[in-house]
C-alpha cells in the first residue's frame, strides 16, 4: 500500500490553493464542496494545492511550502505529492475515495463511474438510519463481536438492508424489530492452494472481511492477511488451536 487513505475534515479550515487555469478552478470547486477555506501562501495552513504550470515556478512554490512543513498537492507532479486527491463516489455521508497514486487519474475516473451505476441513490440515508440505531444494537447484542456479525449478517448481498439494494427508509427498523438469527462464536478452517489473493475462493475472501481473529501458518502471506479488518486479531500458528477466542475465529493454513 503506497499511501494511507484518510478523510480529512476540513470545514471552515485553510488550505492554500496556488495557480490559474481549468486545473485551479477543478481543486478550488473540490475544496469548496468540502467547507474548506481557500486562501493565499502568506496563510498560515497545513495542506496546500500547486496548480501551476509552469514547471519553474511550480517547484519554486513546492520548495518553499514544503520548508514550512506544508503538505503539498502538486497537481499532474505525483513525486512531488505528499498527498493526492482521490476520485469520489459521494452518497453523503458514504463517501467512496479511489486512488491510483498519480498513476492515472483517468483510471481512477472510470473506476468511480463504473461504481456510481452499482450504488443506490439513497445510500446515504442508510448509513445515517445505521448511525441512529446505534443504541438500539447495542442493547439487541451487548458483545461486540456479536453485534459486528449481526451487522454484517444483515448488510451481507441479500440480507435485510444490503446496501446495493435501494432501501425503504425504515428498513433498518424492521431489520431490528425482526426475528434475528441466532449469533454464535464460530471457528473455521481456510485452506489456501496459491500465494495470489486473487485466488482466494469468495467464501475465503469474505470470511476474512469477517472474522475477528486469524490463527494462520507463519509463511502465509501479508497480502492474504491484509484482507481481514485492519483490527482482527493475528495470531501466527503452527497447528489449529485447540480453543479458539470468542467471535469469528480463521484458521488459515496451506492446502497440503
């Protein structure tokens, strides 16, 4: 991964735009869309925007934001860039951020079209009606883990309130006033054929995304790993453990 993904609150904040021309004006609409405040390089702020052309003038602009510990946006320079600017899927608050590193932004372009035509408009009043019944999952499964699966039970493809899936607006209400499955920890063995996570079968994958601890074979590699949730619980072993923590629990392990 060659950045880390972050989203930024930046209402009524300063950020330093520098240039003129289509490619100012594109950053200035973007920033603005986000409540930020646009001003000069004499600000003082610490993001900032270089959207000049001519190369001289530009790297002089960089140099001298960057000594004040600016990070900068150097736009069509990516090895000049402390930080990019994504394309962006926005059913608010869902916000989907695509990436390429400065690699191709027509890449990242197409990708966020290709995805606009698979999310529901209405996407957004789903996630706030999740947000407004926080209390109410919280008190239908007090442990965490259970309430995690709960939640990925019913957002999993055809579950109650799948998010492809344009929702009625007390969807997650009759989510929760319905019967629930019964939520029960749970340990499954993954075996893995191939190195490739592309390989991984979908069941694999999506218990992955899932599952509260891995115990995995030592060598398995960090680009399979890296597919659970960043705060699932890793635990390298050289056998399945004879028992296993509560939640959902992998063990990963070679096909041997």
């Amino acid at each position: 991964m060659h950045s880390l993904p972050l989203f930024l609150r930046l209402q009524d904040r300063p950020v330093i735009l520098l240039g003129e021309g289509e490619a100012a004006e594109a950053k200035a609409r973007l920033l603005r869309r986000s409540g930020a405040r646009i001003v000069s390089e004499t600000h003082e702020a610490a993001l900032a925007i270089v959207a000049i052309e001519e190369e001289e003038t530009a790297l002089a602009a960089i140099a001298r934001l960057k000594g004040r510990g600016i990070l900068v946006n150097a736009v069509d320079r990516p090895d000049h860039c402390d930080f990019t600017l994504p394309a962006i899927v926005d059913r608010d608050p869902v916000l989907i951020a695509i990436g390429t590193g400065g690699a191709s932004a027509g890449l990242a372009k197409t990708l966020r079209q290709r995805l606009e035509q698979f999310l529901p408009p209405g996407l957004g009043g789903l996630a706030m009606a999740l947000k407004d019944a926080r209390a109410a999952m919280k008190a239908r499964w007090p442990d965490a883990a259970n309430r995690r699966r709960a939640i990925d039970t019913a957002l999993a493809e055809n579950g109650p309130v799948d998010p492809f899936v344009p929702q009625d607006a007390d969807a997650v209400e009759k989510w929760l006033s319905g019967k629930q499955p019964t939520i029960a920890d749970d340990f499954v063995e993954i075996p893995l054929a191939s190195t490739d996570p592309d390989d991984l079968t979908l069941r694999a994958a999506r218990l992955l995304g899932q599952a509260d601890t891995l115990y995995h074979w030592p060598d398995i590699p960090a680009a399979i790993l890296n597919r659970a949730r960043a705060d699932a619980v890793r635990i390298p072993v050289s056998e399945a453990p004879t028992k296993a923590r509560p939640g959902l629990s992998l063990y990963v392990r070679w096909n041997k």
